[in-house]
C-alpha cells in the first residue's frame, strides 16, 4: 500500500502559516478603523427629583473631564420643554429647572447631556424616574 498523504508535521506548519496570513491581513484592515475611534470623556451625572417630585436635579460628580464640561443639558423623555440648562456647571452642585414643574407624570426617561470645551457633547445619564404631578399638554401629546 502506497502512502501518498502529507505528514502530519507539514499539515501542521502549512495551517499555521496560513493562520498567519489571515490575521495578518485581517489586522491590515481592522486596525486603521480603530484609529478613528474617538475615546469618550470621563464625566458622571446623578440625577434625582426635587422634593415635590415635579423636576429632576442634576450635579456632575467625577471624572477626569468633569470639570470640562461647559454645559448641560437635560431631556425628559425626549423633549426638550423645560430643561435644565447650565452653563459651566460645577462639580458636586445641584443644578434645577426654574419652573415650577414639567408636567411629566409617572416613569419618564431622563438624559444628560453634556457639552465639553473642546466642542464634543456625550450623555452622561440615561435614566427612568417617577414624576408626581398634573400632565401639560406640550408633554402628553
């Protein structure tokens, strides 16, 4: 019986090479795209509700960009009608709305978003929380 088959030491340093190839020409491709990928800033938000339960107060906590932040801004669920805009906020501070409630009624999801000095803007808080109140109609529609 003749024995034409490829030992198994080539078969195995024929597969390794070809593994290396791959990678090698996968790393080609998917490393560039990794260059462009901007690395987020390092900030955090609480966010709670004021004692009546009608308006979300917001501080910036930490981060090594917490002190970046030039300005925030505050969405509940997805509308912008009273939010809570300040300008070169403080770290640890409280910052509200001046209204006297949203009219947001129930569980609303709440965003922070925070625009940096450098011209990037990222959310730092996406959240639910229960609001107390009567509805307004820019809100429940």
């Amino acid at each position: 019986m003749e024995d034409d088959a490829v030992s198994p030491v080539i078969a195995t340093l024929l597969l390794v090479a070809v593994v290396v190839v791959l990678v090698s020409m996968i790393s080609a491709v998917i490393f560039p795209m990794a260059g462009n990928l901007d690395l987020g800033k390092s900030a955090s938000a609480v966010v709670r509700l004021n004692d009546a339960g009608t308006l979300p107060v917001v501080s910036v906590m930490g981060g090594k960009d917490a002190e970046r932040v030039t300005f925030l801004t505050v969405y509940v669920s997805g509308t912008r009608d009273a939010v809570i805009s300040a300008e070169n906020p403080l770290v640890g501070k409280p910052y509200s709305s001046k209204l006297s409630g949203l009219g947001a009624v129930g569980r609303q999801t709440v965003s922070v978003v925070a625009a940096f000095d450098d011209g990037s803007v990222q959310t730092l808080y996406t959240g639910t929380l229960v609001f107390q109140g009567t509805p307004v109609p820019s809100l429940a529609e």
